[in-house]
C-alpha cells in the first residue's frame, strides 16, 4: 500500500535500534512523510517496552539484534501488553528462522534493512493503518517456503472461502486495514471484521501477515516489484 492518511492523524512511530546511526537513519527517511511521527527512540527492548507503555504509539520498528532484550523477545511482550500497538521488524538479519518466529510472536511487518527505503514507509503506513507490511524479499522467501509446503500438502484452503471473502483476503495481501476494505469493497467495516475472522478461521492463518502471505501465494495479489 501507498496510500498517505492525509485525513487522519500522523502515524506515531517508535524507534528501537542499539545504533544511533541507524535510529537517526530510519528518522530521517520517516521524516519525508508528513503523516508520519517518531515520537520516541530506544536502545535495546526493555527500554521499548518502557517507551511504548509511555508513549502508546501506532507502531513500534524493533531491531532483532539488540542487547539485553533482544526484538523477538519485545515483540512478545508488545503484543501480550499493548493491544492496538502494531510492530515491525526491521533487521538486517532476513534468515527464515528469524522471519517465521517474529510472525509466530504476532509482528505485523518484517522488513530489511537492504530494502529500499520506500519500502520502509510504506510498511509503516500499512500497519499504521491496522494492516500488515511484509519485504518483497521477505515476501519471495515465506511464499516458497509455503509453495513447498503445500505441494507436499496438496490441500487448498481457499477453495473453501467465498467469493466476499476472497475479496477480503486480496485486501489483506495489499496490506489494507479493514476501514480501507470496507471502502473498497463498499461495505460497513464491521462487515468486513466479521468476513477477516471468517478468513483466518479457513486457512488457519494466526494473524493478518499470514493471511496476506496466503493471498500472494494464491496470485490474489500482484508481487510488488523493487
């Protein structure tokens, strides 16, 4: 999604990152968005999950590789803790292991440092807006990984949703929030919660980023290109 919320308050950032260079970095590309805000910087996890529980903001960018608490370790406090609070992982580490745990801990995004920093604002924006944000990169790693694991599997859960719920899940795919669906679609978005509950229900997806891996899998939604 590259979409700005010109009508809506900016996105509040949180920043976590043991190297100033990199935090002063990520401020600077944040910065070219008016709609975006960091509100805060942390050096290590614990002081993340001091930082949000004080500053509440949107979305919180967790560096994995920190000392004393580590991002995977924050972003299962951040998401037992802070309801509402989406999380990023933004890392120079892309190892599969690290990306199937993150999501596991309930990140909404996993983005790497090497990316393109459009990449970087359009994730933010994305969760910012009750969406899920997932590299290129990333994205081409897990859907192999799950082209793999469903030749082996040769079960296919979108058989069993609808046509209105494949419509949803193409919207999850292109990282849109349910109010964005709904205006897609031209539905109430209490419609369209019910219809993402349905969809997660169906594939058995934990949260909004596998859902949206199941929609690129699935052709649902074009691969974005670099």
């Amino acid at each position: 999604m590259d979409e700005t919320t010109t009508d809506r308050r900016p996105v509040r950032v949180l920043v976590a990152d043991d190297e100033a260079m990199v935090r002063a970095g990520v401020r600077a590309i944040l910065a070219r968005d008016p709609h975006v805000d960091v509100v805060a910087e942390a050096g290590d996890g614990d002081e993340a999950i001091a930082l949000a529980r004080r500053h509440r903001p949107d979305v919180v960018l967790l560096d994995i590789q920190m000392p004393g608490m580590d991002g995977l370790t924050a972003v299962t406090r951040l998401h037992r803790e802070l309801t509402g609070v989406g999380v990023i992982m933004l890392t120079t580490f892309g190892q599969d292991e690290y990306v199937t745990r993150a999501l596991e801990e309930g990140a909404d995004g996993f983005l790497l440092k090497a990316d393109d920093p459009r990449e970087l604002l359009n994730g933010v924006r994305a969760v910012g807006a009750g969406g899920a944000y997932l590299s290129p990169r990333v994205a081409g790693r897990v859907i192999a990984g799950l082209r793999a694991h469903r030749a082996a599997h040769p079960h296919r859960p979108l058989d069993r949703l609808t046509e209105r719920e494949r419509d949803v899940l193409a919207g999850l795919g292109a990282g849109l929030s349910n109010a964005e669906i709904a205006n897609r679609l031209h539905l109430v978005e209490g419609t369209v919660k019910a219809h993402v509950s349905a969809v997660l229900g169906k594939l058995g997806a934990r949260n909004r980023v596998e859902a949206a891996i199941s929609a690129y899998q699935a052709g649902l939604v074009p691969a974005r290109s670099r």
